[in-house]
C-alpha cells in the first residue's frame, strides 16, 4: 500500500497502554491485602486508572466512529457497545453471587442493568463485583456518544464546555447536600455523586473525544519528529499523567472549598488533561515506549485488560474466603500466584467473551465499517473477530 500505516497499526499502542491502566488499579486494590500494606503505593496516583481508561474510550470511539449519520447506525453502534461489555460482565456478576454475595434482587437487577452508577449509596454502586460501577458509568457515556459526536468537528467546544460544567456541578451538589464520605451504610455518600456518576465523570469522556479530533488534526505534523525526540516526549507524558497530576492537584486544592470539590477535583479535574496529553503522544509517537506498548505480547495484555479488570477484585474475594492455600508462603509467592490467578481467569473470560460477542453481534445487527477497521473503545479487534 505505497508505505502506508494501516488504521489499526497508528493506535496500537494505546492497547498496550490499557494493561499499565488496568494493572494500576490491580495495584491499587491490592493494598492491605497478600501482605502489602493499605499505604505501600501512596503518592502514585493508582486510581487515574479509571480516568485513562474514560479518556481512553472517548478518544478511540470518536477514532472509530467519527460520524453516525446513515441510517441504521445508532443502532448498530449500541449493538456493538451491548456485545462488547454485557456478556463479560455478566459472567463476573454471578461469579461474585457464587463467590458468596449476599443476593439482593434490587442491587442485582441494577447491576444486571448497568444502573448501577446512578444510584448515589454504596449499597448499589459497590454491590457485587464493585469495580462494575465504572462500567455502568461507561455504558451511560456510549448512549450519549451518537448524540456528542453529531458535527462534532464544528460543535466540539460548546459540548465539552457543557461536560466541563455539568461534571463540576455534581460536585457543588454534593458539597450543598453536605453529603458524607462513604464508609458503609445505605446513605448518599460524595463518591456516590462525585466519582460514580456518569454526569461527574462525562468530562473525561469527552475530552478524550476532542484529543481524538485534534490529534486526527495534527498528526501529520508530528511524522517528522525523531526517535530520541519521541523519547523525551513520551517520558514527559508518562510522569506527567503519574505525578504532574498530584502536582495540579496540589494547586488547585486551595481554591476548593469543600470536601466534595476537593475529591472532584482530584478525582477528574487534576488528571483529565494529563491523561488526555499522553494518549495524544502515544497514538502519534514513533519512540520506545510506543513500540514497546504495541509489541504482540503487551497489546494481548491489553486486549483482556478489560477482563483483567473485572476479575481481580473477585480473585481477591476467593483468596479472602480460602486463606489455607496461601498459608505459610511469603508475601512475593502469594503476591504472584494472585496475579498469575488473574491472568489466567482473565484469559479465560476473554476467550469465552468474543464468541458471545460475535454471536450477539451476528444475530442483532451487522458490524459498523470505518476507517476499515473496527476498532473497540476496550481492545483492537481485527474486521472478521466482530
């Protein structure tokens, strides 16, 4: 093809860059369980994991998608979104009531329904596999995507304003409501409106949106940059995203006058650009993290990321009710035989999820063509597998 890249090959590495967002939650969570301490990651920034991955998903659908205007593609889009998350989730669902939680038929439906997230009480949101929340989150983003991407090169600005206040506001509601930090109970907690629900959290979405437009934009221009110069660059995103964040964070604390605002703040406000200048970088960048994030072995990684973020917390949960099997082993074997636990559930879910896909697919509607290429907002899929 006359030395062309194909579609797939410019955004690889942001494949392999949903694993380090995944794996960083697995960190994350793993504190205070395996023998790691509750405070062994402090001041890494683990939880902008979940930011990488909202930016992440607007940035790739809007690449994959940048117009929904024939007829029938609605539609087929939310067919394509509902085969993507539905079947794996599913399957985590009731892994987490045959793990032992408690069923409760009003949590369970809401979870069965990706609603999760709009309820404001940790009863809801965290219920079951509790990670689920921020996929209920993201199920919101994709009903809206059609209606954010219409002439999105012309309307980008006034819609990402309109995220911009709409986030923000939820954590002046939270502050008026003069809500409580969640620790337990059935009462509205400031995560329940802050960081769970898909209003506080569509800013993200839609920056990662309007990255994609620019960087579609400006990518060109960028070709002629070189290796060591990539290098720079991509270890300037990099630390940008792991600590520029705190150090944003740090400054806009003291205009935030409230608990809420705060937690807003350091939740999406802080790491939302960061995360969005890095994926800039890596979609365009020729330089060695970029390679190293698209090389076969760490973009498979990446495309059970999404299963390996669903399954770590309920391996976690088995290891808690079956302590005997890792009696007397050091904290570095039970550490390992965690992650290698979770590697191997994850691989199965995501080898049991892509014919669910297909299928669903396959009966509801017909796979979207664009950019020649299907490219999903949670792995990098080739036109025949969907």
């Amino acid at each position: 093809m006359g030395g062309q890249t194909h579609p797939k090959a410019l955004i690889f590495p942001l494949t392999g860059l949903r694993f380090f967002a995944a794996f960083a939650i697995v960190l994350h969570h793993i504190q205070g369980s395996f023998g790691v301490s509750p405070t062994a990651f402090q001041g890494w920034n683990l939880a902008n994991g979940v930011t990488v991955f909202f930016v992440l998903s607007g940035f790739v659908l809007t690449y994959s998608y940048p117009a929904l205007n024939e007829p029938g593609e609605t539609r087929q889009f939310y067919i394509g979104r509902i085969a993507r998350i539905f079947p794996a989730h599913l399957v985590t669902l009731l892994a987490a009531v045959a793990l032992g939680v408690p069923f409760a038929a009003p949590y369970f439906l809401a979870n069965a329904l990706l609603l999760q997230s709009w309820f404001p009480t940790g009863e809801y949101f965290f219920s079951y596999n509790a990670v689920s929340w921020s996929i209920s989150t993201e199920m919101s983003f994709y009903l809206v995507f059609p209606f954010l991407i219409r002439n999105f090169e012309s309307t980008w600005p006034w819609k990402l304003a309109a995220c911009f206040v709409a986030s923000s506001a939820m954590g002046l509601l939270a502050w008026q409501l003069g809500l409580p930090f969640y620790s337990g109970g059935k009462d509205a907690v400031i995560q329940g409106i802050v960081m769970v629900n898909p209003v506080a959290r569509v800013f993200e979405f839609c920056l990662g949106m309007t990255a994609a437009l620019l960087w579609t934009r400006f990518r060109d221009r960028l070709a002629h940059l070189r290796f060591g110069t990539w290098a720079a660059v991509e270890l300037i995103g990099v630390l940008l995203l792991i600590w520029g964040s705190g150090w944003i964070n740090a400054i806009l604390q003291p205009f935030m006058r409230s608990g809420a605002m705060q937690y807003w703040t350091a939740q999406t406000l802080s790491p939302v650009v960061p995360a969005a200048l890095l994926l800039i970088i890596l979609a365009s960048s020729t330089g060695p993290l970029a390679k190293v994030l698209a090389c076969r072995p760490v973009r498979f990684l990446g495309e059970i990321s999404f299963a390996i973020y669903l399954t770590h917390q309920l391996v976690i949960r088995f290891f808690v009710m079956h302590p005997q099997i890792l009696e007397g082993v050091s904290q570095r074997t039970a550490i390992g035989v965690f992650l290698i636990t979770v590697l191997a559930a994850s691989t199965a879910l995501h080898l049991a999820e892509v014919p669910a896909r297909r299928m669903i697919v396959g009966l509801f509607g017909r796979t979207l063509r664009t950019n020649a290429v299907t490219v999903d907002d949670h792995s990098l899929i080739n036109q025949s597998q969907t």
